[in-house]
C-alpha cells in the first residue's frame, strides 16, 4: 500500500503510541484526582499542553484548550465568541474556503439570525486581507480564516489578516489543523486571539484536539464543566492528550528537515504528473503552499473514478474534501477559485506525509499515468 492522503488522517508514530500505552494501562487516573494517580495523570496532560504551545509559538501553555478533535475545537471558537455576546446582533467574517466544520457552525448563526460576510478567493484559493478588512463592521466579533486550506494547500495570508483584526478591535481565529505540524506557526507574534488544531492530522491518535485561547480572549464553553479551567467540560482523555503531546514534540523537533524532504517529493510527483499525463492542471497557489499537498485537476476525468482505480492498485489518494471523501460533491473550494466544471469533477488530491518515500512517489508515477490513461480510453473517464 502507498498512503497518500495524509491530509485525511496521518498514521499514528510508533513514538507516539508509545507514550499513550501507559495511560491505557497502570496510569488510568483522572487528572482532577487529589491522590497520586491522579496526579500523575494531571502531570502528563500539563506536560502536553506545554508541548502544544510550543509547536504553535504560544507564550503560556495554560493558553490550550485540549477539545475532543479539530472540527470541537472550531466550533468552540465560533459558537464560543457568537455565545459569549449577549447585547446587539454580533457580525462575523470567515471565507469561502473553510473547512466545512466552520462553514456550517456560521450557517448555524445564521439560521439564529446572525449575520456574516463570506471573503471570497483568487484562482490560487487565497484570500484577500484587504476584502476581509471590507467586510468587518462595527459589530464584528469573530473573524476566521484558515491558516491552510485541506483541499489545495494554500496558506492564506494569517498574520495580516490579524493585524487587521487587532487594529479594529475584532477577535480572530484560524483553523490550523491542516497546518500544525507542517508549518511553522507563531501564535503569539502573529497576534492570533483563537487557533484550532487536530492530533490526527499531525501523527497522533484520532479524538483529540485543541484549541489555543490567547490570554485574556473569553468564550461561552460549548460544554460546561470545571475541567480545562472551566472552558470545556468533561475529563480529559489522557492517553489521546499525551500522544498528541509527544505528537507535537516530534514535528516541532523535526520540522524543517521534514519540510525540506516533502518539498522535493511534491515537487517530483508534481513534475512527474504534469510531464506524464495530458489534460492535468495543478491547483493551489504554487508557492504559499503546504509542503505535502498536490492537487491536481484531470481534464475529462471522474475524479472518484481515479481513485477507485489507484485504490485497485494499492495507492490511497482522496477525490474529494478531506473529511467527505467517498462522498463526491463539487468542491465548494475549488468553486470558490473559479476552477471550471469539467476540471473540477476530474480533481485527485496527493497528500505526503511522515514515512513518504522517493520509491513511492515513483511508483505513483508509474501508476497514475496508467491508470488516467486506462479510464479515459475505456470511456469511464
Ligand atoms: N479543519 C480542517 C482544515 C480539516 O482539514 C479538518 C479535517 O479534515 C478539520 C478541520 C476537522 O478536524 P477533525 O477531523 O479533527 O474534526
């Protein structure tokens, strides 16, 4: 098998599972716990929460919110500072592109009756400052962006977008779960109020999240209780906080000389596919662009018919958003760049991650030219 759709999930390291064993195990403890065991429990969770922080460039760990996975820790964001407002009719901004956990957490406030303005993209799905500026108002509470977009890759342009945000007294959040791990992020220099990410997408167990809260920023808690310091109820899940903890320490460890490795293996199978197969357009901006994510648009192609076929051959790429794959749907994002129809039913996403090889990418490249040219002769394109 050759996994390469690592922005769907990523495989848990052995490292990682490693850490968590414990904690399925002798140290069952519950962090609120006064005895030892608990205790012990409560250490390994404080020690993760510091190892978050550092991944993200935040100053105090006691700033992370540990949530049950990446779409829990968008949705304590958005309802959190929507709840949180009790007075006038708050207004929000995000963009067309987000993930869909946050575009259906705002078509929510809408139903209630709030408003939000939705920032459109250019042809590389990046969104513009200057129009997220335009679309603030005086009653703007919450402005979300994403840091990278799970679809094509583009990283859209955060830190100005948070300096707006700043200057016009407006909180701002980023979805960072396709971008924590990969990227550097800096949240405290950038000025981000709210940044939300995934354990499962960075080599850590599915069923945990987190959601960073720059100090002083207060939500409504989704769900109540006195854990998390009283902004997201429930006891902790342990072992899930700690692999996500050592999860963080690895990539933080490792992050430019993995940076560096996935580069030049997109930028291979990218040369490789546009040289070998006719009719194929590479999608997302060409530069400001995740290091692991190439996603391609096959003229006179069913894209779900592509992956079928790969999947026959052992190769795992996804044919639609990330977390609604099998479920093909035009993407809402490749829409929003103006991608036209006939390209966007043909879209296959390649997403490289922790234990990718050069031997993989070259057997992909064997396989893939094969397997377009293959469905379009035998008119199942
Ligand atoms: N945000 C982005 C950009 C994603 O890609 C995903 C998952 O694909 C999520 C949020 C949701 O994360 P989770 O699966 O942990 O809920």
């Amino acid at each position: 098998m050759i996994y390469l759709d690592h922005n769907a999930t990523t495989p848990v390291r052995p490292e990682v599972v490693e850490a968590m064993l414990p904690f399925l195990r002798q140290e069952y403890g519950n962090p609120s716990s006064v005895y030892f065991l608990g205790q012990k429990a409560r250490r390994a969770v404080e020690s993760s929460r510091e190892a978050v922080a550092d991944l993200i460039g935040a100053k105090d760990s006691q700033e992370i919110v540990f949530a049950s996975c990446g779409s829990e820790a968008n949705a304590m964001a958005v309802f959190g500072a929507a709840y949180g407002r009790n007075h006038g009719r708050p207004h929000f901004v995000t963009s067309a592109v987000e993930h869909p956990s946050v575009l259906k957490a705002f078509e929510i406030l809408q139903r209630r009756g709030m408003e939000v303005g939705f920032a459109g993209a250019d042809p590389f799905g990046k969104v513009s400052p200057r129009e997220v500026e335009s679309l603030t108002q005086e009653r703007t509470v919450l402005v979300s962006v994403m840091h990278a977009n799970n679809e094509v890759g583009t990283i859209e342009p955060v830190e100005e977008i948070a300096e707006i945000c700043r200057a016009r007294g407006v909180l701002f959040h980023t979805d960072a779960v396709q971008s924590a791990g990969k990227i550097p992020i800096q949240a405290e220099d950038w000025g981000l109020d709210l940044l939300s990410l995934s354990g499962h997408k960075l080599n850590a167990p599915k069923g945990i999240g987190a959601l960073y809260v720059r100090r002083g920023v207060s939500l409504e808690p989704l769900i109540p209780g006195k854990q998390e310091k009283n902004r997201r109820g429930g006891t902790q899940n342990v072992a899930a906080i700690v692999g996500l903890g050592e999860a963080c320490r690895l990539a933080k460890k490792e992050l430019a000389g993995h940076h560096q490795k996935l580069l030049k293996l997109r930028r291979a199978l990218e040369r490789g596919i546009l040289k070998k197969v006719k009719g194929a357009r590479l999608n997302g901006d060409p530069e400001g662009r995740l290091p692991n994510t190439a996603h391609f648009s096959f003229e006179s192609l069913e894209g779900h018919n592509l992956v079928v076929a790969l999947d026959l051959q052992g190769l795992c790429v996804s044919g639609g958003p990330a977390c609604s794959s099998g479920a093909p749907e035009p993407s809402h994002v490749l829409k929003a760049m103006g991608v036209p129809d006939s390209f966007i039913r043909g879209s296959v996403r390649f997403s490289l991650g922790w234990g990718s090889t050069e031997e993989e990418i070259e057997r992909a490249l064997e396989v893939v030219p094969q397997a377009v040219e293959q469905l379009r002769q035998a008119g199942v394109a």
